[in-house]
C-alpha cells in the first residue's frame, strides 16, 4: 500500500499556493471602483517590480484604490488568517484534540478582553503599541490560567482543558460586555469595542499591516522549527520525553507564541473565531498528522479562508453590514457541533 501521506503533500500545497495567489489577486480587483483585471496586474508591477506600462486608460485614483485601500485589506485578511489557522494546528497538536483552537481556548476573548480595556482607558489613543501590548497580556494570561486549571503533576487532563476554556471565555466576554456597559456615555469609544469584539478589516492601512507583519512572520518561523517536537507530543508526553523533547519547556514556548500570535491579530482583527479551529482540521483530514506539512499548509489554508471571506462578504454585501467574524462564527459553529456529534458517535460506536 502506498502511503498517501508522503505523496499529498506535494500535491495540497502548491494547490494552496495557486489558490492563495488567486484570492490575492482577487481581492485586489473587487470592489464598487471598477479596475480591471489587467489594470490590477499592471499596477502591482509599476509599483513593486519596476516595470512601466502605457495604458492610457489607467489613471492616478485606481493606484491609490489598489495599492493604500484593497492591498492593505487583503494582506491583513491573509496575515491574521495565517497566524490564527496555524495557532489552532499547535494547540491541537500539543493538547492532542481536535476540538483545541485560540477562540476555543478562550484565547482570542482573553486577546479581545485586553484589547477592549486598551481601548476604554484610552491607552489605545495615546501610543499604537498599547493594543498589541495589552492584547497579548489578555491572550498570556488566558492561556496559562486554562492550563493551569487542567494540568495536575505534569498531566494535562484535554477534557478539563477543554472546559477550562469555555469557562475562562465566557468570563473574559462576560468582562467585556461590562466594559462595554460602562463606555456607553461615551459613543466612540463603546462603538470602537463593539467593533473589536465582532471582528473585522474594514479601513485597515499600511500601518495595520506593519503592525501584525512582524509577529506572524516571526511566529510562523518559529512554530515550522517545533514541527519534529510536536510530531512527538501526539504519541504522548512520556514518549515525547523519551526522544529528548523538553515537554514542559517546549509546551511553555509554544503557548507563548500561540499568545503573541493571536494577541497581534486580534489588536488588528478584533475577535475572529473558528479559523484556528475548522482549517487545521481540514488540513489533517487532507495531509495528515506531520506537523513539518500540516503547519505550512494551516497557515496558507488560513489566509485563503479569511480572504475568501472576505471577498464572499463582499461580493454578497456590497456595503458590508455583516463584520467578518460574525460571518467565520457562523460558518465555524456548526461545525463545532459537527466535530462534537461526530466525537459522540465514535464513542457510542
């Protein structure tokens, strides 16, 4: 028999490649400003390949269109989806559970509850780093507060992981709503958190884009180096430890990272849920349980979700009523449900 696992990969992901590549191309030409195909493709290679075209029927707007409202867009659409899809394939593969994922876990609300206190200090207004900053203190100290509660003598019990971030999750947007209450004197500020905490990339610039480059592309590097480490953890900690992996170290660095990570995405974003959660899953069904394949191929699966959300949201709502994480919530929950149902069955089977 032949093993489909070593053969797939080299099929899925230059698929992912062309797909992503399509997205961001995509992306690029919709919109209510009417700018071609060749147009978009003539643009992006004026600006950052240094090739001049002549057509006539181009003018200076469509450059500003393309290049400082839909580039910025997309690119941050790609870069959040990469980092939270990518998250969620770690998480499930360093807790062994499919179910594990940030908005699951309660990370992206512990993200989304610093962000919101950012917000209604003001801290957010007075220094651009206060969001980030804050929004990863959240997504920190969720974190260790969901594995603390269900870790007991070097053991993590996934059932109680699982529920310690449900319950840790309610808590942090039970926080966030009294928050919310208490801004509501104050309409910018109240507005601004119902925005975070519904998620979105509407009026997102160059900046947003320098600002979450950084800790996806870094991250991103980081969790590919663990890729062998985690191939471990999925036959257990004991195993693990057997083959020289530092379990409570390695676990200790990737938590950080997950924190970092989706700390700067949803200081960005806002809250976007069930990414981290339905593309890892999708991803293992197709290319199975290595990590040096499954991550990669997570984060290209991610950014192609997000875009291609974002361009259906578009395409379906052109004044775009429906935030996108409203819209990832709820496609994502039902399946949820449908990973819970199918965990039953097997049980019951």
């Amino acid at each position: 028999m032949r093993d489909n696992a070593s053969i797939k990969p080299h099929l899925v992901i230059p698929i992912l490649l062309v797909t992503f590549t399509l997205c961001m191309i995509m992306g690029l030409v919709q919109g209510p400003a009417n700018i071609s195909f060749n147009q978009v493709i003539q643009i992006v290679c004026s600006k950052f390949l240094s090739v001049s075209f002549f057509d006539q029927n181009i003018r200076p707007w469509m450059f500003n269109v393309v290049l400082d409202v839909r580039a910025p867009r997309i690119l941050v659409a790609a870069l959040a989806g990469a980092c939270l899809a990518i998250c969620g394939a770690v998480m499930q593969g360093m807790f062994r559970n499919p179910l594990a994922s940030p908005s699951i876990l309660g990370v992206s609300s512990g993200a989304s509850l610093g962000a919101v206190i950012a917000l209604y200090s003001g801290l957010a207004a007075i220094s651009a780093w206060a969001l980030p900053l804050f929004a990863f203190i959240g997504a920190c100290i969720t974190m260790y507060a969901v594995y603390r509660i269900a870790s007991q003598r070097g053991q993590t019990a996934i059932g109680t992981l699982l529920l310690a971030g449900v319950a840790i999750g309610a808590l942090n947007s039970a926080l966030s709503s009294m928050i919310l209450a208490l801004s509501l004197n104050n309409w910018d500020v109240g507005r601004m958190i119902v925005y975070w905490t519904m998620g979105g990339i509407d009026g997102r610039t160059w900046d947003h884009v320098f600002l979450i480059l950084p800790f996806a592309a870094a991250g991103i590097a980081a969790l590919l180096f663990f890729a062998r480490d985690l191939d471990a953890m999925l036959l257990g900690e004991v195993h693990a430890a057997s083959v020289g992996v530092d379990v409570a170290k390695t676990r200790r660095w990737l938590l950080v990272i997950t924190a970092l990570m989706v700390g700067a995405t949803v200081s960005v974003c806002g809250a976007i849920g069930f990414i981290g959660l339905v593309v890892p899953h999708i991803m293992r069904l197709m290319l199975g349980p290595h990590h040096r394949f499954l991550l990669p191929a997570s984060a290209l699966g991610g950014a192609i979700s997000l875009v291609g959300a974002d361009l259906l949201l578009r395409g379906l709502f052109a004044d775009n009523a429906i935030p996108l994480g409203v819209a990832t919530a709820s496609l994502g929950a039902p399946f949820f449900i449908f990973l819970l149902l199918k965990r039953r069955w097997a049980v019951h089977v």
